[in-house]
C-alpha cells in the first residue's frame, strides 16, 4: 500500500497547517502581527458586503440612559478653545475643506439653521460599555453637498481642538459613512446644546462604529485621498497611539 | 467515530473484543478539535483582557458606570480584591480584582496576567486577537457542523438514541461516571449518553452562543442584523451572556479534561490525534 493515500496527505497537511500555524503566531512576530491585521479588513469588508446603507437600532424616549457619562477628553486645553468656550461659541467656525470643489466655513448659527436630524441611538465605548442619547444635528451629506467632493476624494478627516500630551486628536470615515443618513454632525444632545464635556460645539455621530470615532470639538473637515500623511497615518488618534483599529464598527 | 461505519466493519471482520486497536475519530473530528483547543484557548485569554477593561456587567440595552452592574469585580478602598454577583460579594485578593504580577507589582485589575492575552494590558491587542481568531471560531465551527451532518457524525454519534434518554438510562450513566467506571470492550466503541449531552450542549448550543452573542455586541451588526439585539435582550444583555456562556465552556472544560485523564489519557489523545483508540479490555 502506498504511504501517500489521499487521507494521509489530507492528515499530513491539516495537522502541519495546525502546528506551523500555531508555532508561527508564538515564534514570529511578523508573521503574528499579519495574522492578527486581518480580522479587521475581513469585519469592514463583510459589514460593508451585508449592511452597506443598513441603519443603527433607534431607541425611544423612554430607554434612554438616565445619566450618559463622558469619556476621553472633558475640557480642550487649547487656548483657543477655552477663548471660544466663554464666548459661547459666537465666534467659532468650522471649516470644511481638501478635496471639495468649494471649500466653505460654517458658523455654529448657521449649522444650528440647517435641517437637522433628531435620532436616538446607543453609544458603544471600546472597553465594553454603552450609553443611549439623544443627538439632534446636520447630516453630513448635506454639508458635503454644499461644498461638493471631488471625485478624488475618499476619506474624510475630522480634526478636533483637543489633544493628550500634544498630540491632536482627530478622527476619520470612509464615504460610505458620511454620506450614510443617521452620521451626523451634533450640536445638540438630549435636547440641550452639546455640553463641554460631551464635544461642544460640534461633534461626531457615525452610529455603526465605536466611541472613539465619534470625534468630539471638531474644528475642521478635510477630505482626503489617502490617511498616510495625516497624524500618524493610521487614520487616527487612537489608531496611531496606541492601535486601536481604523475600522471600529465591532 | 467511524466504526458504525459498514466499510470498517466488514475489514475487521468480526466485532471488535477488548484490547482490539480500533478507528474512533473521524479525520474532521481530529482537525476541528485541535483547531478549536488553540483558537478557543485565544479567544478566552484575549476575552479575559478585554473584560478587564470595564470589568462590569450590565442587563439592558445600555449599561455603563452610572448603572448598576449585576456583576463587578474589582478593589476596594482597604485594598482588598472583589467578586460581587448582585449584592453577595467575596473577598478574592490575589486572584481577582487586586492581585501581584510576575515582577512583583501589584495591580488593580480584575483578571490576572497569566490568565490573560496579552499578559498586560493591552485593549487593542487584545481585540486583535479575539476578533481575529472568532473568525477561525466561527468558520471552523461551521464547517464542522455542516461536515458532521454531511457525514452523519453528528446523528450516530452524537444524538443520543431513544434508549439512552429514558431516565433509568442516563441515572444508570450518571452512577457510572460518579463511581468512575468507565464502559469496556464494544461498549466503549461509542460515546455514552452524558458525553452525548456534553458535547452535543458545546457544539450546538455554547459555541454557537459566543459567536452570535459576540456579534451582537458590534455596531455594525445591529445594523445589519437587527434581529440579534431581538433575540439576546440588547446588547449589555449580549455582553452578559457572552460571559456566561464563556464560564459555561470553561466549565466544560474543566470537566473535559479530568475525563480524559481518568480514562487513560495516552489512548484518549492518541485517538483524538492518530484516530486509532485501543478499546479497554472487558472486566470479567
Ligand atoms: C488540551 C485540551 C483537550 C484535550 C486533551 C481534549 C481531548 C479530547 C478527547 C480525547 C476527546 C475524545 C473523547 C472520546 O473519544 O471519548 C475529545 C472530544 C471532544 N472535545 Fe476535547 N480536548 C481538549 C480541549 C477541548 C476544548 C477546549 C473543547 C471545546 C471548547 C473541546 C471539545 C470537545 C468536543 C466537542 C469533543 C467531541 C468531538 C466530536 O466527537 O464531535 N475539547 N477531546
């Protein structure tokens, strides 16, 4: 009989492929840091594949979070913050630029005057916990209509006023998110202007990712073509910090 | 186990005795088996460091540290380490919640660093890992639950028969276990029925139940499939599960691996690698 049967070549290579693997993640760290790098291109390129435009869960009223605590920053310590902070915002703009055919400035009275969206969703924090609120703010397809991508563009990159130890924070999405109806930019939670601690005056809600990428204090939108020369390169701050993965929407 | 299987039968001939070396898993039992030993082993360390990041559970679509958690496990002001389950609390210092690291340090945290991926903290590699590998999770289960139907492993060796769930069958398997006898000769041939019951609750319930608890807890996936957050009570409620069942595994485990140290680990390993199984000799 000869030893090389189609069962023992199957055997032979499932259990090498078991073993190799196995010794390659505990040995190489090149070859575990490759493995480990594609759950999340697998996780974005299948939520793309079966939900592309599906929507958040909404909540009602009534399953709200009676107290919806912060995180990350609280209190922006740039000067510039703190200038606008006690001027309520008065003088405060934000500007959305890059790729756009029209790169415009907006003032948060005329933010606060464009239709806005009220949704109540669940805030889900990377280290397990999750929040409901309410967020009322402008869709960001609108604001994009009216300063118009270029077809180059394929990110954008939202760039906050505060920053840990000096380094600015931002944040970015992909298209399919911006243009998606529940992502947009709140001015204004539970019924009451965004607080300090929760962004003021503006911030992020992409619904179907975690909390870090709802950008708080944002002071700037850039689209881009590519994240590589932005911060880091990893698309954002915690990304490039301390690895958090780009894709966030699990 | 392939020895129901005619093939086998009619090359050994007469029916196999006591001492016979006999074919008992399948090559996809042995594949799936040691692939799910590694995968599950970073799934629940990985899982550990995760939960340390917010070690509190939560009933509910939200929960958070305004909220009360149904479970907790953490380090009091008197520096001692906690387990709280609802409003019984025991002192775990050492173990969880205030423990002391291989160098010496001692740490606030709630699992320990030998019982977590990475050993020290580290949310993003963590994650890494456990979303990473619930893929191998995953596909691997389910390509071994759909091989098992195809080849009806998951019929003939797993379903138990209709003799063996009549009451005095299993108390009669249950007197056997607690005296630690184990079946002989032909007997030993196939699973009996608590094993049925273990593996069949691990295939088919506790397995499937992480992975599907686990996706309830993704963003992306409540959008895409809604019906999740339906089914599990939203998504601490998903959260909580997915722990539970976690401890239900590892108590699987525990029971698993004393098992097969009691029936003779060497033959039980070998046949879960080679598939060969040399049946015990008959008592008499
Ligand atoms: C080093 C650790 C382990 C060892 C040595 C081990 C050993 C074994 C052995 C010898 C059998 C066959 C029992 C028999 O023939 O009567 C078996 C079956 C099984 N084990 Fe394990 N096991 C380990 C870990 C695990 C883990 C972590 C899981 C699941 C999370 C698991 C799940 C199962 C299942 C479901 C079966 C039945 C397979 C089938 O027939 O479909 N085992 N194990």
């Amino acid at each position: 009989m000869s030893l090389l049967t189609r069962r023992s070549v199957l055997t032979g290579l499932g259990f090498s492929t078991i073993i190799g693997t196995t010794a390659g993640l505990v040995l190489s760290p090149s070859f575990r840091d490759l493995i480990l790098g594609s759950g999340e291109k697998l996780a974005y390129q299948t939520h793309r594949l079966i939900g592309r435009n599906a929507l958040a869960p909404e909540f009602t009223e009534s399953q709200m979070s009676p107290d919806f605590r912060t995180n990350g920053n609280t209190m922006p310590a740039s000067a510039d913050y703190q200038r606008h902070m006690e001027t309520d915002f008065a003088n405060w703009q934000l500007q959305v630029d890059g790729l756009v055919a029209t790169p415009k400035t907006f003032s948060l009275s005329a933010l606060k005057a464009l239709p806005a969206r009220t949704q109540i969703t669940r805030h889900d924090c990377v280290e397990g916990w999750s929040a409901i609120g309410k967020w009322t703010g402008v869709p960001l397809s609108a604001l994009l209509a009216q300063v118009s991508l270029l077809p180059t563009a394929r990110y954008l990159v939202l760039h906050c006023a505060d920053d840990f130890s000096g380094n600015a924070y931002y944040e970015s999405i992909d298209l399919v998110d911006a243009f998606h109806p529940q992502t947009i930019l709140a001015h204004t939670m539970n019924d009451t202007p965004l607080s300090v601690g929760h962004g003021a005056p503006l911030r992020l809600r992409v619904e179907r990712q975690l909390g870090y990428k709802q950008a708080k204090y944002i002071m700037r939108i850039e689209a881009t073509a590519s994240l590589a020369k932005i911060g880091l390169g990893k698309g954002g701050f915690w990304e490039d910090q301390i690895g958090y993965d780009w894709y966030a929407g699990i | 186990m392939s020895l129901t299987n005619p093939a086998t039968m009619a090359t050994t001939a007469a029916a196999p005795k006591g001492g016979d070396l006999v074919d008992r898993h399948r090559l996809s039992t042995r594949l799936w088996h040691w692939t799910n030993v590694v995968t599950f082993v970073i799934m629940l360390m990985s899982g550990l460091m995760i939960f340390n990041a917010h070690p509190r559970l939560y009933w509910g679509a939200y929960g958070a540290n305004p909220d009360y958690a149904w479970l907790q496990i953490g380090a009091t002001q008197a520096n001692t380490g906690f387990v709280r389950v609802g409003s019984v609390t025991a002192d775990t210092t050492g173990i969880l919640g205030r423990w002391t690291d291989g160098d010496g340090q001692v740490r606030n945290r709630a699992f320990p660093s030998w019982a977590t991926l990475p050993a020290s903290y580290n949310l993003a590699l963590a994650r890494r890992w456990h979303l990473t590998f619930a893929w191998v999770f995953a596909v691997g289960l389910a390509a071994y639950l759909i091989r098992s139907l195809a080849n009806r492993h998951l019929t003939r060796d797993l379903l138990p028969t209709a003799e063996e769930i009549r009451p005095a069958h299993i108390w009669a398997d249950i007197k056997h276990h607690a005296k630690l006898q184990f079946p002989t000769g032909v007997a030993a041939l196939r699973y009996n029925v608590l094993q049925k019951f273990a593996y069949l609750s691990v295939l088919i319930a506790l397995i499937p139940g992480m992975i599907l608890t686990g996706s309830t807890m993704s963003p992306g996936l409540n959008a895409a499939m809604p019906w999740l957050l339906d089914l599990f009570g939203g998504r601490q409620s998903a959260r909580s599960l997915h722990f539970i069942f976690a401890i239900g595994l590892v108590g699987f485990i525990v029971i698993h691996l004393a098992m097969v140290l009691l029936a003779g680990p060497f033959n039980e390993v070998r046949s879960m690698i080679t598939g060969r199984y040399r049946l015990p000799k008959e008592k008499i």
